[in-house]
C-alpha cells in the first residue's frame, strides 16, 4: 500500500485527513513536529508528503528544505493557513509542488494531491542534455562538464520547462504560471532574471530569447 506523510501539528485536523487520506486506499505516517518529519523522511520512501508551514521545533520550508537539498523528489503539498502571495511564493520557490490554504475542503485537499501525484508519475523523461549540460528530471539534478550545478528550484523550474517542451517558444506568462500558479502579483521581469542566472550557470547559448515571443531551450549539438 502506497504511504504518505502527513505533517500538521493540529491534532484534530490531522485525525481528519488521516481519515479522509485512508478511505482513499493510503496509509498514513503522521507526525506533528518538524524534527519528527525530518527524520522520518530519511529512511522512509512516501508517494507523496502533506506539509504544514506552521510547525512546533522548526518550520515546515525546513523540512522542504532538507527534503530538496538532499534530491529527494517526493511531491510535497503544502497545507497552509497562511494565505499571503509571500508567503506560497516562498513554498513554491523551497520546492512544493502545490499548497492549499486552510479552511479547504476534503475533496479540493484530495484532488489538488491527486494532481501532484500524476505530475510527479508523469515527470519520468529520458535524460536531456545540451552541449555538456545534462539533465535528470527525475532525480532533479543538472551536471555541467561532470559537475553537479546547484540550481534553486524555480531556476531548475524553468529549465525543465523550456527543455521538456523542446522545439516551442514560450511566452513569459507561460514560465511564470509554471513558477507560481495563475497568481498574479509577481514582478515581470522574475523570468528573465531566473534565465540569466542559468546562462551564468550552465553557457549562455542554454536558453534562447526569442524577442517579442519568449523564450525556448538551446540548440542541439
């Protein structure tokens, strides 16, 4: 049986989506503080982790943080009473695959988790390699010449994105909602910025412009 990590300190609510997760054929590993999460997270495989920010000894974006800076790609949805666009940038850009923001139904709880599990199955792609930059989306990691390049995971974000959709142009709106959803509210130039630290990082030719359309990835070669 497949299990998730549930990760809420309100014991009540964690009753009820333990309950509500179960009834849906998962198991359920709960645990109600950060340095339990993060423990369990090291020897444990889960389909997916349910996260909540506001945790007792610890934050939650520190154990998406731990969780991302070891690779480890589990999908993680983000359980939140903080309803500031900051606030779910700063989720998204540690490394959630999506968050929802207490009250919130069971059914949009199940399907928002639904959804990051069949984006997480359906991520599985052959490596993708330009010049000597190679990518493995499953694993999350970028080499350069051999060597791991450490990218934050909106630049990573948009690296696959332009990469997976190899031979197309996308708009700027397109790469910012795959950053942050249909949320409006962030800068226009956030993009741009995100794809001039990737040519600093992997060659300057990795992500084309393409002016007044978008941009696309690199040539082959």
């Amino acid at each position: 049986m497949d299990e998730i990590l549930l990760v809420e300190d309100d014991h009540m609510l964690g009753r009820a989506l333990t309950a509500a997760l179960a009834q849906e054929g998962w198991r359920v590993v709960h645990c109600e503080d950060a340095p339990a999460a993060r423990a369990v997270l090291i020897d444990h495989a889960f389909v997916a982790v349910l996260l909540d920010l506001g945790l007792p000894q610890g934050s939650g974006l520190d154990v998406l943080a731990a969780m991302r800076a070891r690779y480890d790609p589990t999908p993680v949805l983000v359980i939140t009473a903080r309803d500031q666009l900051s606030d779910r940038v700063r989720g998204l850009d540690a490394g959630a695959d999506d968050y929802i923001v207490k009250p919130f139904q069971r059914d949009e709880m199940l399907a928002r988790l639904r959804a990051v599990l069949r984006r997480s199955r359906g991520a599985v792609t052959p490596m993708l390699h330009w010049r000597d930059v190679e990518i493995d989306p499953a694993a999350r990691v970028v080499t350069r010449g051999g060597e791991r390049v450490a990218l934050s995971a909106n630049e990573l974000r948009i690296l696959l994105t332009l990469f997976e959709a190899r031979g197309r142009v996308l708009g700027r709106e397109q790469l910012q909602a795959r950053l942050y959803g249909s949320d409006g509210g962030v800068g226009s130039n956030t993009v741009a910025v995100y794809v001039h630290q990737l040519r600093r990082k992997l060659g300057d030719g990795v992500v084309v412009t393409e002016h007044g359309h978008g941009y696309r990835a690199g040539d082959e070669s």
